[in-house]
C-alpha cells in the first residue's frame, strides 16, 4: 500500500466518520446532549466506520489482489462532500472513493467476487458487534459503540448491494442475480428490522 492510498482511506474515513457522527448525535441526543461530546461521538463514529468502510475496501483490495489484478483505493473528493452535506439532512449517501482494478484479464464472475467482498465483510463485522452485544452485559457507552458499528456495516453493506452502477451491488446482479438475492435480501431484512 502506497502513501497516496493510505492518505486516500484515512482522509475518507475522517470525513465518513464525521458525517456518520452527525447522525450518532442526533440519534443518541440524550447521550451526546453537550457540545462537548461531538468528540465521543465521532470517536464512537470511528470505530463504526473504520470497520465498517475501511475493511470492506481493503476486502475488495485483497480479492482483486488475490486474482492477480492491482488494485488501489483512492478517494472522490465530490462523493465526501455529498456524504457531508446529507448528514446534515438526515442520512448520508456514502460515496468518498472506491478501490480502482486494474487487469486485462478479469472475468465476469472474479469481478462479481470482488464486489461481494465489501458487503459480505461488512455482514460478518455486523454480525460479530450483535453477537457480542447480545451475549454481554456491557457499559452503556460500549454497547452504543457496538450497536452503532453494527449499523454502519449493515448500513454500507446494503447501500452497497443495491444493484446500480457503479455499486457492488450492479457487479454482482450481473454475475449472479441469485447470490446477489441471497446476500441482499438478508441484509435489507436485517437492517429494517433493526436486530442491532
């Protein structure tokens, strides 16, 4: 990993974890009701995003790797503003860059592997924060942490599945419309059932 990407994925995740503690504030007002704690908040934010948004890039990173393709993550200057300007209404649309593939000779279902990292990684990382905080008595602060980690993965890896371009999700549809179901159709299920 270069300097340039590592300074891509931590730009983006600072900017990402700052929109995404906008939401965790507004959402947890009661918790967070001080100026003071935007910083417990972004910090809570952190550790949602850099598990959520930073594993599932370097998910895709080491898959495409993996099929002999170089692969670099770089950030989208526009897609972080969005991401800013939508915390601000409510939601945030996460676009701040993407992992950039280069090879001759990668296949349809490689590519449709590759996209799935991301929203697979972000499935497993959700399921590990629930897990926990349903096997656990945990202080009320770290059982924030866990439920709002939980979330952001749920949240990026459906976002991500939806099946447009450029998102994973369209990668997928397109390699296999019934592994795309089989991974979309849970993660919508679980995200607007809120079992986090």
């Amino acid at each position: 990993m270069n300097k340039k990407e590592i300074s891509d994925l931590t730009i983006s995740w600072v900017v990402i974890s700052f929109a995404f503690s906008i939401i965790i504030r507004s959402n947890f007002a009661g918790y967070f009701a001080f100026p003071s704690d935007f910083i417990i908040a972004f910090l809570v934010s952190a550790i949602g995003v850099g598990t959520g948004f930073v594993f599932h890039e370097l998910a895709h990173r080491t898959v495409a790797i993996h099929f002999g393709a170089q692969a670099e993550y770089r950030a989208w200057t526009k897609g972080l503003l969005i991401a800013l300007a939508s915390a601000f209404l409510g939601f945030v649309f996460a676009a701040p860059g993407a992992v950039y593939i280069y090879g001759q000779h990668i296949t349809r279902k490689e590519n449709g592997l590759i996209s799935l990292a991301g929203p697979l990684t972000n499935a497993v990382i959700a399921i590990c924060f629930i897990s926990i905080n349903y096997l656990f008595e945990l202080p009320a602060l770290l059982e924030i942490i866990f439920s709002y980690s939980a979330y952001i993965n749920m949240f990026l890896g459906l976002f991500n599945m939806i099946p447009f371009p450029p998102l994973d999700g369209s990668k997928i549809f397109r390699w296999n419309p019934l592994i795309w179901a089989a991974v979309f159709l849970p993660l919508v299920a679980a995200f607007f059932l809120q079992i986090f």
